[in-house]
C-alpha cells in the first residue's frame, strides 16, 4: 500500500496501535554475518545485529550469542 492508498480508505483521525520491536539498525554491517549467525546459532536478526553492533567482531558476536 502506498500512502495515497491507506489515505483514501482511512479517516483523518484513526488511531493505530503497533505492536512488535523496532528493528535494529543494520547500517555498516555486513548483511551476510547477519544472515550467518540467524542461521548458525537460531537467534532473530535483531539479536544479531545487537551482538554485531556490541563486539564488532562476528566470532566474539557469536560466541556471546551462544553462551546465553
């Protein structure tokens, strides 16, 4: 849907309630260690990303991964 589209079938005052987390922000990353870990240890993106972010480092993000 576009905006146009959700504008025409939506009053100027609806309320919405979004559940669910922020993703995080994957800027500078390499999308295939994301990808890697989400798929070697069974975590979310998120928490891969997080790791990612917090060590700088895939193998330290995996290792603190995999000891939780």
């Amino acid at each position: 849907m576009t905006q146009e589209t959700i504008q025409s079938h939506v009053s100027n005052k609806a309320v919405f309630q979004v559940i669910g987390e922020q993703a995080a922000n994957e800027d500078g990353l390499d999308v295939r260690d994301i990808e890697l870990m989400m798929k070697q240890l069974g975590v979310g993106r998120n928490d891969a990303v997080i790791a990612l972010r917090k060590h700088g480092d895939i193998i330290d993000a995996m290792l603190q991964l995999g000891s939780k």
